[in-house]
C-alpha cells in the first residue's frame, strides 16, 4: 500500500521546489586583464554536458550597462539567470533617469552579494564571474566565486585558468602592457588551456573595454 502523506507533511510532495545538485551543461575558463587603455576579456566557446563536448557556439560574455562586461565559467543555465538579475537591475537604474549609471566596482558588488545570498541559501549559483570594465577613466577587474569569494587584481581567471593562465600573466603582464602585447598574452594563455583542458575549444570569444 503507498503512504500517502497529509499536504502539510513537513516531509514535502514530490511537487515541492528541487535544487540543483550537479551542473549540466558548462564553460570553461575566463581569463581577463587590463591594459594600458582598458580591458581585455577571453573565453572559448564550448559547452560541456558531463564530460561530451556537446556545443561549440556558447557565448560566456555580456555586456552589463554602459560600463562593465560580465564572463563567466560554470552552468550556462545559472549564467543566464545572473543575466536576468542584471538586466533588471540596468533597467531599473536607467529608470530613475539622473544621469548617473552603475559602473563596474557597483555590479561587481551587486554579484558578490547575490552570490554569497544563493551560497547561504544552500541553492548556489554554479558559477564563478569575472567582472570589468571602465569608468570616468578609472580600469575595474574583478571576480566572484559560486560561494561568493572575491577579490581584484590587474588580471583574473576561472576554473583552469587559475592554474595554468595565472602563472603566465604573473610573469608577463606590466602596467604598461599595449593592445597588441596584451591580445598576444591571451592568445598564450588560451593556447595553453586549449592544450590542457578537454572542454576548451578553438573558437574564442574576444571582449574589448577602452578607456
């Protein structure tokens, strides 16, 4: 005989809410820097279900506003919803109307504060961001993890990219980088991430924010 439970069981129904309890479909590394004129941002264009290489046209960059542009590793499906929180946060910014609109160091904030809430919630968004940008003159890069840890530096990465990108831009990024020098120094970095990690590909994604 099947146990049927009242409808205020405090065990639940089979229709209550379920979490996410294992990313489907991901990206792989972001990597990031800035230059001496703003800020360049990479990422390929593979999305992973499970171990298959199942897409090869995922776009893992957007821009935010007027001044920041967000990448990001992990679920796709959580990428967009992060989008969906942004944009209604652009639209509800560009309401008021006063001439003043959020720069990157806001929505960088904005993401660790949703990100560490979801964490809290034991419903995390499987993602880990990088955010930059520029304003007034001012070059902004940061990144945020699923759990909400954050920090800034002059360049970031996600996921592998910590581990075999980051060496690189410590020996070899300057302040003084140019253009030029700085699309060379990621196209070494993603040149060793496509040699080392099995879900990158050879098709990237290039973002360029000027001063």
């Amino acid at each position: 005989m099947a146990l049927k439970l009242p409808q205020n069981s405090l065990l639940g129904s089979q229709s209550d809410s379920q979490r996410t309890l294992y990313p489907y479909v991901t990206g792989t590394s972001v990597v990031a820097l800035k230059y001496k004129d703003g800020i360049l941002m990479a990422a390929d264009m593979g999305g992973s279900y499970g171990s298959t290489l199942r897409y090869k046209s995922v776009e893992r960059m957007k821009p935010i506003g007027k001044h920041s542009l967000l990448g990001a590793s992990g679920e796709i499906s959580d990428f967009q919803e992060i989008l969906r929180y942004l944009n209604e946060l652009i639209l509800y910014d560009n309401m008021w109307d006063d001439g003043n609109s959020l720069g990157p160091k806001e929505v960088h904030n904005y993401l660790t504060r949703v990100m560490y809430n979801r964490r809290n919630k034991f419903n995390p968004l499987w993602n880990s961001l990088v955010l930059g940008g520029v304003k007034n003159g001012n070059k902004y890069l940061g990144t945020v993890s699923m759990i909400g840890v954050t920090f800034e530096d002059n360049h970031v990465a996600t996921g592998f990219g910590n581990h075999l990108a980051r060496p690189i831009l410590r020996q070899e990024w300057h302040e003084n980088l140019s253009f030029e020098d700085g699309v060379k120094l990621l196209e070494k970095c993603m040149r060793v991430l496509l040699y080392h990690d099995r879900s990158a590909v050879n098709k990237l994604q290039v973002h360029i924010f000027l001063l």
